[in-house]
C-alpha cells in the first residue's frame, strides 16, 4: 500500500535517513535513494553477487533483503571501501591483475572479496576446508568455492583468483 517507514542506515560511515516502502530492497535504497550506483542489479533475485556490499561486516546480496530490516546497521558498499585516489588494496589488486573486462560484476566481487579475506582470517571453515584446526592456506580452490556466489559473465575468473591471492597476502603484511 506504499506505505513509508523510517529506517536510519549508516552508509561508508555517514548516517542517512530514509523513508522507505516496506518492500524497498537495501539494493534498491541504495541505488535509487541514495544514489549510490557503484552496487550493480544484476539478476535481482540472489543469482549473481552483483549487489554484494557488507553489511555490519559481512557480505549480503542486497537484492535479497529488505532495508527496513536493517535500521541501525552499518552498510560498505564499494565506495566506501577506498577512493580512485587512495584504494583498498583489494581494488587495487584487482587493478593489477586486470580482474574484470566490462566490470559490471567488480563492485560486487571485490565486496566479496574483502569479506571472504575476514572470514578466513576469523576460522569460518568452507567446504574446501573444513578442517581449520590448521592455518587456512589460500589455495585457487578455496578462493573458487568462497567466490562461488559472485558470477562473472565476462569470465575473468583467473584474474580475480589472483588478485585476491595478491591481496590476501598484502592484505596480512598491512596487518589488516
Ligand atoms: Fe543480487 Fe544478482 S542482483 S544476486
Ligand atoms: Fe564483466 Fe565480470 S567483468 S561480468
């Protein structure tokens, strides 16, 4: 019925305040409220990973919920996560090994990244590796299955298996 409800979303470290539709999708207040058009609608139903941000620190399909949801929550989306001049060494690592073609898929891929680099480094265990008791060592496999939710349709696969095994590794010498 269109009916509009408050809901505060702080977003790359701004609080912003919204009246929303009940049945807005945090992708939706993202690009069409607030503008903020670096997180890509790709098949608008979980399918793609284009619309992963991070969400309290964790990676989400924006698609897939609904902002009402998440009032009072912390939303990175990939502008907030470096800037053209200064970038997150996942961004740049994507620059240096070419991990995209059209990049309609990067925004989501690099959040993703970011976010699979967190869980690693927390001991969340994938199928790939379901014995933690061992350091997580960043094999091409384990980036693969971790990325599995994040579709390229250019296919630039490899190049982003590698920039994320170079940032893993930049990722732990800036101890972040
Ligand atoms: Fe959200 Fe495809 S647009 S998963
Ligand atoms: Fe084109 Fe991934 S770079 S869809």
């Amino acid at each position: 019925n269109g009916a509009a409800f408050p809901v505060a979303l702080v977003v790359n470290g701004q609080r912003r305040e919204l009246d929303l539709d009940t049945r807005t999708t945090l992708l939706d207040a993202l690009r069409e409220h607030l503008h903020l058009t670096g997180t890509k609608k790709g098949c608008d139903h979980g399918q793609c990973g284009a619309c992963t941000v991070l969400l309290d620190g964790r990676r989400i399909n924006s698609c897939l919920t609904l902002a009402v949801m998440h009032d009072g929550a912390a939303i990175t989306t990939i502008e907030g996560l470096g800037t053209p001049e200064n970038l997150h060494p996942m961004q740049a690592a994507f620059v240096r090994h070419d991990g995209y073609q059209c990049g309609y898929c990067t925004p989501g891929q690099i959040c993703s990244g970011v976010a699979v680099l967190d869980e690693i480094k927390a001991g969340i265990p994938s199928h790939v590796t379901a014995d933690l008791t061992s350091p997580v060592a960043l094999s091409a496999d384990e980036i693969r299955e971790r990325m599995s939710g994040n579709i390229c349709r250019c296919g630039a696969y490899s190049n982003i298996v590698d920039a994320m095994a170079d940032a893993a590794g930049m990722t732990d010498a800036a101890g972040r």
